[in-house]
C-alpha cells in the first residue's frame, strides 16, 4: 500500500463505514492508538506522520470486528481493504 493522504482518507472511510468514530488526539498509547469497543471509537496519536497513521490504522482494521455481510454503497471496496489488512 502507498502512503499517501489519499490511502488514509480510504482506510478512514472504511472505520467510519463500519460505524467506528475516528480521532486524533494526543496521548500515550502503548500501540499509539486506543481502541474503545463499547463506544465504536478509536484514538490515534495525532504526533504520528502519515506512515504512521496508515500503519495504525491497517492495525486496527486488523484487529476489530467488522461484519463484511452487512450492506453498504462501498461494502465491495472495503471488503477488499479488509483482506489486504488482514
């Protein structure tokens, strides 16, 4: 994957369509991000550069459960983000 502002808006896309909230903020985070389940929201360090968003959020698509059977305009997209994640 490139590292580009526009991969991150996809991957932003794709936590914002599976219903999770996404912020920077800044913050000590072991991992450099906070995921809050409960909530559906997830905390990134904001001091992080562009490959280092990019890295986390592909960590955190990994990482979460997301239903690929549910419907949506870009379902088929962001299953394909989902399996290169994972």
């Amino acid at each position: 994957m490139r590292y580009t502002k526009a991969s991150l808006r996809k991957l932003e896309a794709t936590l914002s369509e599976y219903g999770y909230r996404l912020c920077y903020e800044k913050g000590r985070f072991q991992a450099g991000y906070c995921i809050l389940k409960n909530n559906r929201i997830v905390l990134v360090n904001s001091y992080f550069t562009l490959e280092g968003k990019i890295n986390c959020l592909i960590d955190i698509i990994k990482e979460i459960e997301v239903d690929l059977a549910k419907p949506g305009r870009e379902r088929d997209t962001n299953q394909k983000i989902h399996s290169k994640a994972t």
